[in-house]
C-alpha cells in the first residue's frame, strides 16, 4: 500500500480527535448550563435535551475514531495468535 494511504489513515485519526475534543467542550459547557438552571424553569429542558443530543453526537465521534484507529491497523504487523485487522475493521464498521 502506497505510504500517502498511511498518512491519509493517521490524518483521519487526527481529525477525530480533534472532533471528539470539541464535542467534549461542547458538552461540558452545555452541562454547566444545565446545572445552573432552575428544573422548573422552561429553558431547562431544551438545555437538556441539548446534553443529550450532544452525548449522542459525541458516542458517534468516539466510534468513527475506532473505524479509523481499525483502518490504520493495517498498517503494522499482525502478532502471531491476533486477530485479522481487516476483520477488526469490519467489526468495527
């Protein structure tokens, strides 16, 4: 496999690390605004469902990063006894 792959692979791990850190930041500043509202008051529960929906956004960040962390397995040698990494990438997806 041509190198320029290999550095397409490590630059995608890049960026979703880079994407998972910014849904972090999102989420922990959505949940300090949460925190700091009334429960009774109406903006707490569009401010709560906004938590949630950034947990969901975040989970699906974290799992593109495994499909991409897979991808680049194929990169370096499989130990004797390990699983496939074509087949951990397929797992994975």
């Amino acid at each position: 496999m041509p190198l320029s792959a290999l550095r397409e692979d490590q630059t995608a791990i890049a960026r979703q690390h880079l994407e998972i850190a910014e849904r972090q930041r999102d989420l922990f500043n959505a949940h300090l605004a949460v925190e700091a509202l009334d429960p009774k008051a109406p903006e707490w529960k569009p401010a709560a469902e906004t938590v949630s929906r950034l947990q969901r956004e975040l989970a699906v960040s974290e799992a593109r990063k495994l499909i991409a962390l897979a991808s680049l397995a194929r990169w370096t040698p499989t130990p004797k006894g390990q699983p496939d990494p074509a087949k951990k990438r397929t797992d994975a997806q």
